[in-house]
C-alpha cells in the first residue's frame, strides 16, 4: 500500500477546521468549554482547531486502547491513563479524527456521559458512514471520506503517514 491519491486537499482541510470552529465559537463562546482529543489521531486537528478559537477554553487528551486492525469487531475498548480534570458540570466537546465503526467513540461518549458532563457534544474531522456498526451523533462534522483506508493530517497506516498536511486515501497494490 504504497501509491495513495488526494482526498483533502490542505486548502479545503484548511475551510473545513475554520468552519468547525465557526460552530463550535458560536455555541461555546463565554462557557469555557472542555476540549478533549482523543490521541494520537487527532493530534494535528485539534492543533488547528483551537488557534481558531478566540476565547477561554481548556485542552485534554485521553488515549483509547485499539481494539485490533479492523478484522476484530469485539468492541473492547479501554482509556489509558486519566484525564487532567473532573468532566463533571463541563462544557465537554470531544475532538476526533475520524468515526469509522464507531465503536471507540461510542465507548468514549458514555465513558464521559457517566462522569456528569453540563454538556456533551461531539466534533469529528472525518466520517466514513459506510463502515458503521453502532450509531453516533456528530454534532459538528468536517467531511464525510468514502470506504478507503485514510492517512495524512494525524491519520496513520502502521503509525506511518501522520505528518501530512493534506488527507490521502492509500491504494492497494
Ligand atoms: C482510530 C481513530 C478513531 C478510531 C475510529 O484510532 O483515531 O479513534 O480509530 O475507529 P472506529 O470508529 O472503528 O472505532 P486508532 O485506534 O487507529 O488510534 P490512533 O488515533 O492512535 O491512530
């Protein structure tokens, strides 16, 4: 999987993270809300988003375990590590590269929802909608990506591909 064709270009990356930002300013503006990126892919994405955002607001990182390649469908994911800080009575937003099954961020939401959150939405750069398995409400979305495997923008293939500044789909050989 070597050869790979553009998908996102770094100027429509660029519109797409400055509309996000546009929603999310308009909805969160004076609450303070609580940033969370889900490592490592969202690295970059919520790197960009934030410079956009004029206002006080707070970053945190968790780490999900993976839960296999993709062949595996057993749905066991698990949080690595702790969060910084008590979600509880937050204004959380998740920030998340791409929702493709939609089992990690299915996990992650009710993770959060249990821990008493004021408010809790989700913003994903990317969905691949083909590939679902259990149902998620994006709350603000990027693009939707076609049913190929994506790197580029903090995506990986084998830890590979995430310093690209533009989104890339990789062709089988
Ligand atoms: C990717 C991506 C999402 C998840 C989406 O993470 O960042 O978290 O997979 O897949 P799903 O909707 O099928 O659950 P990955 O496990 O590759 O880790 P990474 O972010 O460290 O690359």
């Amino acid at each position: 999987m070597t050869r790979r064709s553009l998908l996102l270009s770094q100027q429509e990356i660029n519109q797409g993270v400055a509309r996000l930002a546009a929603e999310i300013a308009r909805d969160y503006r004076g609450k303070n809300p609580l940033l969370i990126g889900v490592l490592k892919g969202s690295f970059i994405f919520l790197s960009d988003l934030v410079r956009r955002l004029d206002f006080p607001l707070e970053v945190e990182f968790l780490q999900l375990s993976s839960y296999g390649s993709g062949t595996q469908s057993s749905g066991r994911v698990r949080v690595l590590g702790r969060l910084g800080q008590p979600v509880k009575g937050r204004e959380v937003v998740v920030v998340e590269d791409i929702v493709d099954t939609g089992i990690t961020i299915a996990f992650l939401m009710d993770y959060l929802h249990r821990r008493h959150p004021r408010s809790l939405k989700l913003c994903a750069l990317l969905d691949k909608p083909e590939r679902r398995q259990v149902p998620v409400k994006i709350d603000y979305l990027g693009f939707t990506v076609p049913d190929r495997f994506v790197v580029g923008y903090g995506l990986d293939y084998n830890e590979q591909f995430r310093h690209l500044p533009e989104v890339w789909a990789l062709e089988e050989e």
